[in-house]
C-alpha cells in the first residue's frame, strides 16, 4: 500500500464519501465509517474503516484498521430479506384476513368486491386492479376497480376480448393463473397483446373467481409503468383473496334468493288475506236478506266492479250463437238489459271455447286489436268466465273497462 493514493484504494464513486470521512477526522479525535476498496486484482469488497488521529513530531497523522466486513454484510442482507419476507408475509396475513372479515360481516356484494380492489391495489403498489364478471355468451363487463391515477381507468370503456372462447374459459375454469411478466416477451397471441396494449398494461396476474365448476370472473391485477415480476407468493395470495370473493358472490346470492323467497311469501300472505276480506265481502252481498233475483245480481255486479276497478259488469245468457244480457253494472245507471247480439262479435265467445276465465290486460295493444268485439266497442280490459248452472252452461259473467289495466289480474281475485 506504500506510496497510494485514494484513487487506487476507492472505486471512483466512493471517493468523495472517504474525502468527506477524512475531513471529519480533522475536527475529532477519532471516527469510524463504512466504505468499500479494492483488491489487488480490482475486485470490491466492503469494509469498516476506525482512523484516529494524533501528533508525531509536530506531524499530524492518521492511523487506521480496516476490517473486511464481507460476512457480516452478507449475514445482514440475508437478515434483511428475511424480515423483509416476514413482514410481507405479516401484511398479507393482514390484507387476507381484512378481507376474509368484510366477506363474513357484509352481505353487500359491491361493498366486498369495492373493497377488495382497493387493498389489492394499495397491498401491490400497483397501478390498477378490477374485477370482470361473464355472462352466459361469454360477454361481461367490469364491475369494480380501483387506479393509481384516474387516466388508467377503464371501467366505463366497452372491453372485448377477441381471444377469448371456449377455450380459454375452459382453462380458467380448470384454475388455470395467468402470471406474464412483459407482455411483449411473453408469446402471447398478437390479438390479446393488442388489447391489453390499448388498456396501457405490461405486466399482469389474471385469477379465476369460480364458483364450484363455474367461472364467474376474473381478478386482474394491471401494472402499467413498465415490466413486473409477479412472486409466487404474490400468485398465492391472489388465489385466496379470490376465493374469498367467490365466497362474497355466493353469500350475495343466496342472501338475495332468501329476500326474493320472503317478499314472494310476503305478497301471498298479502294476497291470501286480501282475497279472505273480499270473499266475506262477496258473502256478505250474496247473503243480504229479502232482496230479489235481480238486485242480488245488481249488487254483486257493483261489488265486481269496485273489486276488479271496472268500469262495466254484465250477466249474460248465450244460447246457440246468440249473447244476450241479463243484466249489467254501467257507471251512468244505463240498463241494456235484454240486448242481445251475435257471440261471435263478443269476448265471451273466446272466454267459452277456452273453458276457464279470460283476462285481456290492453287489447289495443296486442293480437285482441283485431277482434270484433274491439273493432266494434273499443273495450280495452277484460275479466270473464263461464257461468254453470247444474253443470250446464249458462252464459258467461263479465267485467269490462274503457281503459288498458296497468296491473296484472291476480289469480287470488
């Protein structure tokens, strides 16, 4: 080492930082530092440098030991990654079990997918990651996402996969990852580096969400800044967040089938009790003493109307091909009592082929448009049926409205 200089000891770029060392040691009675040298035959190693400084004959001088610290840098590095791996491991403990407890504690499926996205993306660093749900052709559209930065967002942007098929479907439906790197070295079909070229992607993970045997979605993870190499604990990760989202989707979904099922028993309980009161209703018509034949119909032709919301209630007699009526309810008191006319030309005609009650909800509407009985009276709803008496038709009881029902007849009614 006799008669060298810094520049022979020092990589160039550390020799500011030994200078800056040495000039500290003028100021103190000693220092101790970090730095790197070289070899004799030019290789770099690390090294711990302890200089203090003392008076020699009126001379200042420096005396120094350098220890090479090579082991204990590599000891510290191998540290390093190892509490680096047990905290990354920490924080996916973490996110995996945040998300785990949003999937047991809500039932809101948007909430849960919103979320997931969200700590994906924040977990990853990364600058995009959404969630695509299939129709049954295949077809499908993003329904979460999250972004760095709003110009990668694509959310609203029509997506079509022209690779995407049966195929591919299949393969995600055996739990295939799609893990690439760069997808411009990767060997991906030109028709999908395209796609992803135009949503700004260069490296991507793409998870299944399945449910059962069938694929649902698809969880992707887009990094956009450049190339990025995916861990297989970062794969492993993924794989079970996605399971947990298609445990979400099957939660929402039976949570939904359960409020469909309690409304739908809701409105028969409703229905049930409705038609219970307009029955007693209808006793109570029907069972009001010292009325005659023909106000004990009148009366029951009123309380049809007012049932149903009709404007018009009629008692008819059809005999051979002729319709002709008993006796009817009109908003204006009108009586067209006896009148009769051809069956053909009346709704009752089609009421008595069919054997059963007869609803029209809009006639103008539909293929009723061209009847007679529309040509001729412009009678948009209708509800009859058959009338029996001892098992032999009688004619037909009827319930008529100028104006279309906007609401479907309930078969309770």
């Amino acid at each position: 080492l006799l008669s060298k200089n810094l520049p022979d000891l020092h990589p160039y770029d550390e020799i500011e930082t030994c200078k800056a060392a040495l000039h500290t040691l003028t100021r103190s009675t000693s220092y101790q530092f970090e730095t790197v040298f070289k070899r004799k035959d030019g290789t770099i190693f690390p090294a711990e440098v302890s200089a203090s400084l003392f008076d020699l004959d009126g001379h200042k001088l420096i005396q120094s030991m350098v220890r090479d610290i090579s082991d204990r840098k590599i000891h510290e590095e191998k540290q390093r990654k190892a509490t680096l791996a047990l905290q990354q491991q920490i924080d996916r403990e973490k996110l995996l079990k945040a998300i785990t407890l949003r999937v047991r504690q809500s039932l809101d499926l948007n909430d849960v997918l919103t979320t997931t996205v969200q700590e994906v993306r924040t977990f990853f660093d990364t600058d995009r990651v959404l969630i695509y749900r299939f129709q049954a052709d295949w077809s499908g559209e993003i329904v979460v996402e999250s972004v760095e930065n709003e110009i990668y967002s694509i959310i609203n942007l029509p997506i079509h996969d022209p690779c995407f098929g049966k195929n591919y479907a299949s393969l995600y439906q055996d739990g295939r990852i799609g893990n690439v790197e760069n997808i411009t070295t990767a060997g991906l079909k030109p028709c999908y580096v395209e796609m992803m070229q135009e949503l700004k992607v260069v490296s991507n993970l793409t998870v299944p969400i399945l449910q059962g045997e069938n694929l649902w979605g698809l969880l992707f993870v887009h990094h956009c800044q450049g190339p990025r190499k995916w861990q297989s604990s970062d794969v492993d990760l993924i794989k079970q967040l996605a399971i947990q989202v298609a445990i979400a989707v099957q939660q929402s979904e039976l949570y939904q089938q359960v409020q469909l099922e309690l409304l739908k028993r809701a409105q028969t309980e409703a229905e049930l009790v409705s038609s219970e009161a307009s029955m007693r209703l209808l006793y109570d018509v029907t069972a009001k003493p010292n009325l005659s034949f023909s106000e004990s119909i009148q009366e029951l032709l009123t309380f049809g109307c007012e049932q149903f919301g009709m404007d018009f209630g009629l008692l008819s007699h059809v005999e051979g091909d002729r319709y002709t009526i008993i006796s009817g309810h009109f908003p204006d008191g009108t009586t067209f009592q006896g009148v009769s006319c051809a069956l053909e030309q009346t709704y009752c005609n089609e009421t008595l082929k069919a054997q059963k009650p007869l609803c029209i909800r809009s006639a103008g509407t539909s293929s009723w448009a061209n009847h007679s009985c529309y040509q001729m009276f412009k009678l948009e709803a209708y509800l009859g049926s058959p009338v029996l008496v001892n098992g032999e038709l009688y004619g037909t009881l009827v319930f008529c409205h100028r104006q279309p029902k906007q609401k479907t007849f309930k078969t309770t009614k």
